[in-house]
C-alpha cells in the first residue's frame, strides 16, 4: 500500500461546479497535511495546509481532515478555468523531525469552459 | 520577501558526467530539503539539511549526494549520470527546525536532461 494514495485522474469538472480532490494516508501517526498545485512545467505551490480534524476554508478552497478515517480532501467551490492543474496531498514523515514530505502521485483536474 | 531562488534552470548533460545544482532558501529558513520529480515516479524525496547537518536521506544511490552551507544555501550533486536521471530537481525551504507544524515553499526547480 502506498503511503499517501491520490486518484490520478484526469477530474473533469464544468466551470462554476466544485471540484472534490480525495487523498488518504496510512500513517497513523500524521498530524499535518498539505494540498499543493502544480500546473504544467512549473513548480508545487502551497494552497492550504491543514492539522486539525474537521474543515479548514481559504477563499473558495476547503480542505477536510479525518483523522478516524484517514483521509483528507481539497473541495474547490466555483472552479474556474485557471484552477486546472495537478493537485498533489503530502503528508510529513512523522518518524522524525526532518521534512521529509511523502506525496500522492497527484490529481489531475480539468475545468471545463 | 525573496522566494526559494535554484540555479541554473536548465541542464543538458551526457551520460557518465556529474553535475551541482545550487539552492537558495527564503531568507532566514534553515531547512533545506530536495526532491526530484518524473512522469513515472512522482515526487520523491532526496534529503533535507538543517543548520549544515543531513537530517534524512530518501532511497536514492550514493551518486545522488547533498551539503548546506552556513548560510542556509545548499547544493546537490548527481555522480556519474545516467539516463533516468533526467527529472525536475526541485528545493524547498522552511523555517525549521521541526516539520510537525511547519511549511515547506518549492523553488522553480532545475530541468535535467542527461542524454
């Protein structure tokens, strides 16, 4: 089992809908969580990061965390066009206190015009 | 605030040469971390230096090696390249030193192109 499992997509979403990004993990032992974007040749950038059990808002993004069940979800609500990209889950290493950052292999989303 | 800053953008090198790709953190980060990123592999982590010192190491050859100087600043080095070392290189500062509550921002990343 992967540690930090993504569905890869490609998400295919109309604009204006929300967009739902599902990662789970099986470290037990994570307390943070991160959701990145990447679009095409550039580089990750942070969009929200999230410790606490329940929902985390930033702007029209909502990041989810459950603990229990080991999972943790991106909800973008009004997608437009420029929110296509990859959306990569990354979890720390908690074995120690290095950042060793373990990341899903991404979610592809596309919104459509 | 400057960014993560890395040098150069772009590499072409040939097999069986070596390269250094340099890092620069946001100011006043101490932790330094690599990853390298492939259309196969994803991201995976190379290692992460703080305060100068090798905190962690990923599962990569020892042709894949990393210092920091005392000013934050890293370097990474790949030893005898080979073909599937073609990837994106990426860095990624933060404040340190522990990661539980803390934030990792990428730099633009090296292309490598080994042929």
């Amino acid at each position: 089992q992967k540690e930090v499992e993504q569905n890869s997509g490609p998400l295919s979403v109309p604009e204006g809908a929300i967009a739902s990004l599902n990662c789970t993990y099986s470290d037990r032992g994570s307390q943070s969580f991160f959701w990145y974007r990447q679009y095409s040749g550039k580089s990750p950038e942070l969009i929200m990061f999230i410790y606490s059990n329940g929902d985390k808002e930033d702007g029209r993004f909502t990041a989810q965390l459950n603990k229990a069940s080991q999972y943790v979800s991106l909800l973008i609500r009004d997608s437009q066009p420029s929110d296509s990209a990859t959306y990569l889950c990354a979890v720390p290493n908690s074995m120690d206190s290095s950042y060793k950052l373990i990341f899903g292999s991404g979610t592809r989303l596309l919104v459509r015009p | 605030k400057a960014g993560v800053t890395q040098t150069p953008r772009y590499l072409i090198k040939t097999r069986g040469q070596q390269v250094t790709l340099s890092c620069s953190p946001i100011s006043g980060h101490r932790s330094v971390s690599w990853y390298q990123q492939t259309p196969g592999q994803g991201l995976q982590f190379l290692f992460e230096y703080f305060s100068e010192t090798q905190r962690n190491k990923g599962n990569f050859p020892g042709r894949f090696s990393g210092r920091q100087f005392s000013n934050s600043r890293s370097e990474m080095n790949v030893s005898t390249l080979e073909l599937g070392d073609s990837a994106l290189y990426l860095c990624a500062s933060s404040q340190g030193p522990s990661a539980s509550a803390d934030t990792q921002y990428f730099g633009p990343g090296t292309r490598l192109t080994v042929l």
